[in-house]
C-alpha cells in the first residue's frame, strides 16, 4: 500500500508542477503579445503543447515526480 501512495503522490507532484510551468508559459507570453502588440491571428491555444519537447521541461517533470515520490513515501512510512 506504501508503493501505491507513493506512485500517487509523485503523479499528484507532476501535476502541479505541468500547471506551474503552462501557467509561466502563458504569463510569458501574454507578456510578450502586451508588450509587442497582437496583430492577427495568435497561435496561443496549443502551443503550451511543444512544452513536451523541451528538455528543461522534461527534467522539471522527471524531478517532480521524484520529490514528490519521496515525500510521500517518508510521510507514508512514519
């Protein structure tokens, strides 16, 4: 059972951090079109997507999932 909530508080850690980073993103770039001005059509809806493929991304997720892997099992165990 100690396995199953660690495996869920890491999930749980993955997500709140994808929100925190999709929301920097959108905040960024929301900045960037205030700044610049928009003029046109703005390709905003997916373009959080190609988050995935950036490796800072991946690392951040990966690290996440493990911080909150070990809180969980420690919180768990005690």
């Amino acid at each position: 059972m100690i396995f199953l909530k660690s495996v869920l508080g890491g999930i749980l850690a993955v997500v709140v951090a994808w929100t925190l980073i999709v929301w920097a993103y959108l905040w960024r770039l929301n900045v960037i079109t205030k700044r610049q001005g928009s003029t046109g059509l703005m390709a905003v809806a997916g373009g959080w997507t190609y988050l995935l493929h950036r490796p800072l991304v991946m690392i951040l997720l990966t690290a996440a999932f493990g911080v909150g892997l070990y809180l969980t099992t420690h919180w768990a165990s005690s």
